[in-house]
C-alpha cells in the first residue's frame, strides 16, 4: 500500500516518491521512459523508524539531475538525495 505520495519529473521522466505502509519504508520508483509507460523496481530510500503513522508529508524535486525528497516524521524533518 503507497500514501503520502510525489510526484516530480526527474532527468526528463516522471518520479514517484511515496510511503510504502505494508514494509513501513520511504520508497522511489522512476519511469524508463519520458510518457511513463514502463517503471523501474522501486528503491528503499528510508526505513529508520518510518511507517504509516509517523510520516506525514512527503515532498520531491530534481536537485542536479538526482531526486531530493524531504519529509516529515513525528519527531523530525528528514531529507535524502538519491543517486
């Protein structure tokens, strides 16, 4: 199950960024191509103390040419770079 979703276009594909509450980590996932018809396997970005009730926002944009998430928990706002 995926909530607290984001969705950026990055290096000129769309990009999701989303909670994944059944392995209670952060994920990212990236189209193959630019119409988003064919997707990667998503990739874990965070699971240090990360589930569906301590995450609340989830925000994503390109920072040169890589995904930059930020998000928040219940105790702290969190950032990753994914490369």
């Amino acid at each position: 199950m995926g909530v607290h979703c984001s969705l950026a276009v990055i290096r000129g594909h769309p990009a999701i960024s989303y909670l994944d509450g059944t392995n209670e980590s952060l994920k990212y996932v990236r189209a193959t191509d630019a119409d988003g018809s064919n997707w990667r396997t998503p990739v874990t970005v965070d699971v240090e103390g990360v589930d569906e009730a301590h995450i609340w926002y989830c925000s994503m944009k390109e920072v040169n040419g890589h995904p930059a998430i930020s998000y928040l928990t219940d105790t702290e706002l969190r950032f990753a770079i994914y490369y």
